[in-house]
C-alpha cells in the first residue's frame, strides 16, 4: 500500500432508502469517525440519488478522483461509523483506491456490492 496525502475522497449515502432514520446522527457519527481516524479533511460525506440497492438498505458509494469506486449496502451508519473510516483509511492508502486485503474494513468487508476500477 501507499499512500498520498493529497488524495480526497468521498462517501454518498443514498438518500432515498427507506427505513427509520436520523440524517443528523447518521452524518454526525461518521463524520466523527472520519475526525477520530484523522480522515476528516480528506473525506466528504454527502447524501445523494438512488444508488440501486433498494433490497438492502442503507446504500453508501466511495468514490474518488483516480480512485476506483465502491458501493456498499446493508448499513447502519451510526453503528457501522469506525468501519466506514477504516474503509476510507485503507481506500485512500491503496494504489488507485483498488483494495486488495479488505480485512481492516471490518464488517463492510461483507456489504460490498460493487467495485469498479478508477478510469484511466
């Protein structure tokens, strides 16, 4: 792995999917996850459209610049905040944000739905 500090990214939550939810906590527990892995001013974290996961509820895209992308479902975010940030961790560390050894991703290791690589 390697890293370059300079490389952001982002995590998109799909903001359609159902489900009794607290946007406010959702966001707050991982952007402080984010702050605690010292990711904060490398990771946005936005809410946008329908990310076609609809069956398995909540839906996040990772994404970046030259980075490949991810889509992962079945989340909790406020239980799941450490693992999003160590997701975003190992991301950011991986040569074009292709994760080879996904075991630091804890449980989002097993809610990966898709990966693509980064456009050359």
């Amino acid at each position: 792995m390697t890293e370059n500090q300079s490389t952001k990214a982002r995590i998109l939550v799909c903001s359609t999917c159902e489900g009794e939810r607290s946007r406010t906590a959702e966001s707050d527990a991982v952007l402080e996850a984010l702050e605690r892995a010292g990711l904060a001013d490398r990771i946005t974290f936005e809410f946008g459209g329908c990310m076609g996961a609809c069956a398995e509820p909540v839906v996040i895209g990772l994404q970046g610049e030259g980075l490949a992308s991810y889509v992962f479902s079945g989340l909790n975010l406020r239980e799941d905040a450490d693992d999003i940030a160590a997701t975003c961790e190992t991301y950011l560390m991986c040569r074009k944000g292709w994760i080879i050894d996904a075991h630091p991703c804890g449980r989002l290791r097993d809610c990966l739905r898709a990966r693509l690589p980064a456009l050359s």
